[in-house]
C-alpha cells in the first residue's frame, strides 16, 4: 500500500548507479543512501499499530534488543492489512522517492536493524524495520 508503484526491485535498475561514487559524495541529490530494504507493519487504526508495536516492546525493544526480521515478519502475518503482510511485511529493496512522504522519510531515518516508533501516513499506520541500505 505505501509504494506509489508496487515494487519488487530486487536489484533491478539499481546496476547504474552501483559503479557511482560510493560513500564519498554526500551531498548528492539523493543524500547519503539511495535504496532501503525494510519490512513494515501496515494498519489503518491506531490501536491496531499499538498493538502490534507492544509485542515487538515486550519480546525485544523494551531490553534494549533488535527484532529479527522473522519475528518481525510473523507479527506483521499476524497485524498488517497491507499486502505485503503474506511476506512478512517485506517490501524489499525501494529507492528514494518510490514511497509517500512520512514513510520515506522513517525509513531512510531509521537505523540499520532498528525499528521504528509507530507514525502515520496516508495510508494508515506504521511500524518499519529496515534491514539494509545501498547506493
């Protein structure tokens, strides 16, 4: 729900822009990382999102603990409306400018292996976990 254009991008058009600069250039049009590899948990009440956010609290975040991805993937088969939830939320690798706004904006903020505090956008409510990121 949250891409503008459903995207299973693996890798695919990613291949030009690999051989660019690297780490050096920061300052580019697209800032410090083009693509971003998350899973996210989609609902369009708030006390659904909450729900699902409190069992990722109670099983790893309130320890201070990351939340493995298939952890993550099985609340999402669980709460998610969106989907991507048959996959565990996961929305594979997305380029900047693929997402509506407060989403990419979460996901390109959030930390490698981190998870994301519930927000809202068009779509409903969110919670994000990113895996990984590129250029």
């Amino acid at each position: 729900m949250p891409p503008k254009g459903k995207g299973k991008a693996g890798g695919g058009g990613g291949g030009d822009d690999k051989g660019k600069g690297g780490k050096g250039g920061g300052k580019g049009e697209l800032g410090t990382c083009t693509y971003v590899k998350a899973r996210h948990i989609l609902c369009e009440k708030q006390g659904k999102i909450n729900e699902a956010y409190k069992k990722l609290q109670e099983g790893w975040l309130d320890e201070g603990d990351k939340v493995p991805p298939a952890k993550f993937g099985e609340i999402a088969q669980e709460y998610s409306e969106c989907p991507s939830a048959k996959k565990g939320g996961d929305l594979g690798w997305f380029p900047r400018g693929k997402m509506a706004g407060p989403f990419q904006d979460v996901a390109f903020a959030t930390p490698i292996g981190a998870t994301s505090a519930p927000f809202k956008s068009t779509h409903g409510y969110h919670v994000i976990l990113v895996e990984g990121r590129k250029n």
